[in-house]
C-alpha cells in the first residue's frame, strides 16, 4: 500500500512537471495540486495513526499481561482460602476429639485411684487383723505365766493399766478435736463443653479447705474422718439447654441437680444437698447424669459450686 502510494505521487509531480509550462492553457494544474498537498496531508495523518495503533497495541499487551497476573492470584487466593478453610475444620476436629478424650481419662484415673484406694484398705485391714491375733495370743501367754502371782502384784498392774486408760483417753479426744474440722468449698472457674457420660466435674477453684479432704487435681472430696457430712452443689447451664448433674457416694447417687433451659433464654441453675454418712478414704464427686446435657458454665462469679462440711464426727 505504501509502495503504491508513492508511485502514485511520483506519477503526480511528473505530470504536473510536464504541465507546468502550459498553465494558461491548462487551468486543471492547479486542481492536480491541491491534489497532491491534500495527498501529503494524509500520508502524515496516516503516519500518525499508526504510531497510535502501535501505541494502543502496546498498552494493550500490558492490560493483558497484568489481567493474566491477576488471574493467576485470584487463583492462588481461592485455593489459600480452601487451604484455611481445610485448617479451620481440622482444628474444630482436633477440639472435639480433645474434649472427648478428657473424660475417659478422667474416669480412668478415678477407676485407677478407687481401685489403689481399696487395695490399700484391704492391705491395712490383713495387717491390723493378724497383728491383733499376734497380740492376743501373747497376752494370753503372758497371762498364763503369770496366773499365780500374787494379789498384790494383780492390783498393782490393775491401777498401772487404769491411769494408762485414762491418758489415752485424755489423748484420743485431743486428736478427735484436732481432726474432727473438715470442711471445703470450691467453684468452676470456666465453662466446660462436649461433656461426655458420668464425666467427672473438677471444680478448679479452692476457696476453703479445712482438713486438705478436697483434691482439686481429681476434683473428688476424699473423706479424711469419718463422720456425718453436709454437701451442696449449684450446677449453672446455658440458655435453650438441659444438663442433669449428680452427687455420689463411691460412684451411688446421693442427689441430683437438673439446669433446664429449653425455650428460654437464661441461664438455668440447679442445686441440692447431700446428707449422709462418710468413712474414711471413701469419695465424694459430681458428675454427669448419663448424657443429658453436654455444656456447663463457669466463671468467676462462683455460679457453679462445690461444698460440704463435716456435722460430727464417729470417733
């Protein structure tokens, strides 16, 4: 196109060369003039929209490539947000699975410790049991030996074995009094969810503990004298939810607590005591009612609490 253009111009400029000299009798050599200046005109624009064209051809390609960067992020973006989304689910997961994990340990580690517990009864039980045998079966020995002393010496160890009695009298209602205080109260100091059967309520908080009988680590009262006791227990649950609670006595139900909330948007709270006779090294806890209800509040209003006292002693 452009080669013909400028064949085109050179035919022109000869012809009007060779026209030149007859202007007067050739008025059209002007026409072909205008002609040519108008051609010259529009070989330049024609120039300058090509110099645009390339331009725009070339910010073209620079959208283009920053489209396709964009794309390329917009893709990378959406499979970071599923990669998150994938995280967020599996730490969800991971909470569950915890939360369920924590009841069969605590249960295990209850069971493990009732169990040590009851050995060590039975243990103590066999050893008391053949020593008094052993003892008896000196005395009678020493009876036997010394059956025909005299009167003198009989009253003498009578009065001996009497003031004896009386100082250890004296000394048993002395450790009587010492151990017969015992009394505890504690309070849930966060919220527990996802709470799985019989799961054992450990009461974290210690405010009182007279006689060291709670153990904040099991959330049990282990009973260090043994006694007629008093225990309460608050049970505080959530809006539109049910939990029912217990007391044992050695894993038997001595009350009950039901926090119900369905179709009502405060927070239930259920409390009873307990009143009932406890030996030594027996256990005091509260824990979930079969599987109704999984979620219990707590905070440091001391809703959800823990608390018994001893009334008297059997000593």
């Amino acid at each position: 196109m452009k080669r013909f253009s400028v064949l085109l111009v050179s035919g022109l400029i000869c012809v009007s060369l060779s026209l030149a000299h007859d202007n007067d009798r050739h008025p059209e050599v002007h026409q072909w003039q205008a002609l040519l200046d108008r051609m010259d005109v529009f070989e330049k624009e024609h120039a300058r929209y090509r110099e645009q064209i390339e331009l725009l051809k070339k910010r073209v390609k620079v959208a283009e490539s920053k489209i396709s960067e964009m794309e390329s992020l917009k893709v990378k973006l959406k499979a970071q947000d599923k990669k998150i989304a994938r995280l967020n689910l599996l730490e969800r997961r991971l909470k569950r699975a915890e939360s369920k994990l924590v009841c069969p340990v605590n249960d295990l580690q209850c069971e493990l410790f009732l169990k040590s517990v009851k050995e060590e009864n039975a243990i103590k039980a066999n050893v008391t049991y053949e020593m008094s045998n052993a003892i008896l079966y000196q005395s009678s020995n020493v009876h036997r030996s010394h059956y025909k002393k005299s009167k003198f010496i009989a009253e003498a160890t009578n009065s001996v074995k009497n003031r004896r009695d009386v100082k250890g009298q004296v000394n048993v209602e002395r450790r009587v009094d010492m151990t017969s205080r015992v009394a505890f109260s504690t309070y849930l100091s966060h919220a527990l969810q996802d709470l799985g059967r019989e799961h054992v309520i450990v009461f974290d908080q210690v405010e009182y503990n007279e006689g060291n009988g709670y153990d904040k680590i099991l959330g049990i009262f282990i009973c260090p004298v043994s006694g007629t006791y008093f225990f309460v227990a608050s049970m505080l649950g959530f809006p539109n939810e049910q939990i029912h609670t217990e007391i044992v006595l050695d894993g038997s139900k001595t009350a009950g607590m039901d926090s119900d909330s369905r179709g009502g948007a405060e927070f239930p709270q259920g409390t009873n005591i307990a009143i009932f006779r406890c030996a030594v090294g027996q256990r005091v806890w509260v824990r979930i009612i079969e599987h109704l209800g999984t979620n219990l509040h707590g905070d440091q209003d001391r809703f959800t609490k823990l608390a018994g006292f001893m009334l008297w002693s059997d000593e």
